[in-house]
C-alpha cells in the first residue's frame, strides 16, 4: 500500500462526501424520527411535543449517524486513492 500526501483535491471530495451524507442523511432520519414521535404525542397525549424535544431527537439523530457516515467514508473508494487506517508500530 503507498501512501500518498493528500492534497486539496482530495481533502474536498473527502470533506463534500461527509458533510452532504451527514446533512442529508440527519435531516431525512431527524424528520422521519421527529416526525414520528410528535405524531405519538399528539395522539397518545393530545398535545405536541416542544422545541426541546425535537432538538435532543435532532441530537440523539446526529450522535447515532455521524458515526456511521465516518465509517461509509472509509469504505468508500474514490478515484485514484481511498482513505485507510494503518497500524503504526507500538
């Protein structure tokens, strides 16, 4: 494996895949997520659920999917190269 010295082509296409998975896929989850438990509320409780709320599902949403967008990144291969971890010697 040859390691080579990223340059700012590839630091963008690395940092656009991250940040339009992220957004994308936190908004879609949050809305659906949000979405479902307000609906909940409103029918189990009459009433719905405040700004609070939908902020800590906002958050819970970006903690859980954050994660697994580093992990689609490193499984991704782009042109010419792919990121990797390597194990250095302890």
């Amino acid at each position: 494996m040859r390691e080579i010295q990223p340059g700012w082509n590839e630091i963008l296409r690395i940092t656009w895949l991250m940040i339009w998975r992220a957004v994308l896929g936190g908004f879609a989850l949050g809305f659906v997520l949000g979405l479902i438990v307000n609906l909940a509320a409103a029918y189990g409780f009459g009433a719905m659920m405040g700004p609070q709320v939908n902020l800590a599902i906002g958050l819970a949403v970006a903690l859980i999917w954050w994660p697994q967008v580093v992990r689609m990144m490193l499984k991704k291969r782009f042109q010419g190269f792919r990121v990797a971890l390597i194990a250095t010697d302890a």
